[in-house]
C-alpha cells in the first residue's frame, strides 16, 4: 500500500486532488459536526443540488465553473435560511424544493445548451476535471473558510446548542448561523469536483456521526470527525487508485464502513 500511495503521488494531478481533497474533507467534518447538532445535515445535499445547476449555466456560458458556482451556492445557503427564519417553509421541504428544483434545471441547461458534457463527472465526481487554476483557487478558499472556523469556533459552538442562549449571553447568533450556511456553501462547491452532486453531503455527515459514537463533548466530537475524516478521504483515494474505481465513491464506502466501526466501538463502550 506504501508503493501504491508513493505511484499515486508521483502523478501532479492526483497530488492536487489529495491535498485540495483533504482540506475540504477536513472543512466538511468540522462544519458538519455542527450541522448534525442542529438537524441541518441535509443542507449539504440540496447545496450540492444548485452547485451542479450552476455549474451547468458555467459550461454553458464557456465560464470557469467555480467562480459561477461559488456566489451562486452562498446566496442559496443565505436564501434557505431566510426561509427558515421566516418559517414559511420547514428545512427540509425548503431544501428538498431547492434541490429538486436545481437539480432539473442544470441538467435541461445541458441537454439544451448543445455542450458535450459528461453528466457523470458533475454527479459522481471526477478527480480528472481538477485543473491547476481550479486547485489553486480551491485552496485559497479552503484556507479562508478555516480560517474562519477558528476564528469563530467558540461562537459556532454556542450557537449550535441554544440559539436563544447565545443570543441572550450577547452572541450574534443570526451572524454565526450565515457564516456556518456560508462555510457549508464553500465546502460543497470545493468538494463537487471529486464528489459530485450527489456524494459530496457524504463528508459532511458520516464522519461526525461516527465520531459521536465514542465523543462525550463538542471539541471531542470535532476532533474526532476531523481525524476521520482526513483518513478516510486519504484511504479512499489510495484504494481507488489501486482498484481503478470511482474515487467518489470509494471515499463514501470507507466512510460507511469507519461508521460501522466506531458505532460497534461505541456500543461495546456503554456496555
């Protein structure tokens, strides 16, 4: 496995997409961690949905498919939540609207527009489609939003469990919950290139969700899913390099089976 992963680096394409991969793995674990608490999880599946209806409309125009998607992507993360604030709409039937609403219209922007595109790669992720400017851009938007993380980790934190508290105790919670939407927004367009549209909300719910299998407190919890998440992003590539598969999806199946693992190690825990 150590030759394996020393061939697949030696490859400049698949250098990039290993270290853009693991930044957005490890932004999609932190963010997700408080996206689970908060039973937003989904947010991520139904962004992933306007990511690939806006880069549709990017190939279309002959555009860089990230600098479309990007602002895009923000402005329907600002948009759900105005919807749940608002309470016109639940969040799940505000996100499955959006999703199912974006996902129809990118893929008639293809089939009409006349472009040879392979739906494939926007859906399932293809690591081939990662250009030097795309990885380059990637990671000065990775580093950005982890930055703000940090920055803002102790607000988030607040916010996560009491709105109402934080808001009590001083916090601008309204502000902390636009920059997780805005962070969210980031993660899923940086990481639709390798995920696709329909894999991408994989790194932002199953490493949290193993890791509060054997965490007891957030910053444990956050840790955990980080570690997990940057291993399985890492095994995933490796096995998909050296079995030829989809990398997307093989990420997504290591995921799966680390879940099961910590959920069996979390159970022999409370016994």
């Amino acid at each position: 496995m150590i030759e394996a992963l020393q061939v697949m680096l030696s490859y400049a394409i698949l250098r990039r997409a290993l270290a853009v991969g693991c930044l957005v793995a490890l932004l999609a674990a932190l963010i997700g961690v408080s996206l689970v608490l908060k039973r937003y999880s989904m947010i991520g599946d139904g962004l992933s949905h306007v990511g690939f209806g806006a880069m549709a409309v990017a190939t279309a125009l002959n555009a860089a498919p990230l600098m479309v998607a990007t602002p895009v992507v923000i402005a329907a993360a600002f948009f759900l939540l105005r919807l749940r604030d608002n309470g016109h709409l639940k969040g799940d039937a505000a996100i499955a609207m959006i999703s199912s609403a974006s996902l129809s219209i990118g893929v008639l922007i293809v089939s009409l527009s006349g472009v040879n595109t392979d739906l494939n790669s926007y859906m399932f992720g293809s690591i081939l489609s990662l250009s030097r400017a795309d990885a380059r851009l990637s990671l000065i938007l990775g580093g950005a939003a982890l930055l703000l993380f940090v920055l803002f980790y102790h607000r988030i934190f607040a916010v996560t469990f009491d709105e109402d508290f934080a808001r009590a105790t001083g916090t601008r919670a309204n502000l902390c919950s636009t920059l997780l939407a805005v962070l969210t927004a980031v993660v899923v367009v940086l990481g639709m290139r390798m995920m696709g549209a329909l894999l991408i909300s994989s790194l932002i719910i199953f490493p949290p969700l193993s890791a509060m299998q054997v965490g007891r407190s957030f910053s444990s919890v956050t840790i955990i899913a980080a570690a997990i998440s940057l291993v399985c992003f890492i095994v995933g590539m490796l096995l998909s390099f050296m079995w030829a598969a989809p990398s997307g999806a093989m990420i997504v199946v290591v995921n799966v089976v680390a879940y099961m693992i910590f959920a069996l190690v979390g159970y022999m825990k409370r016994r």
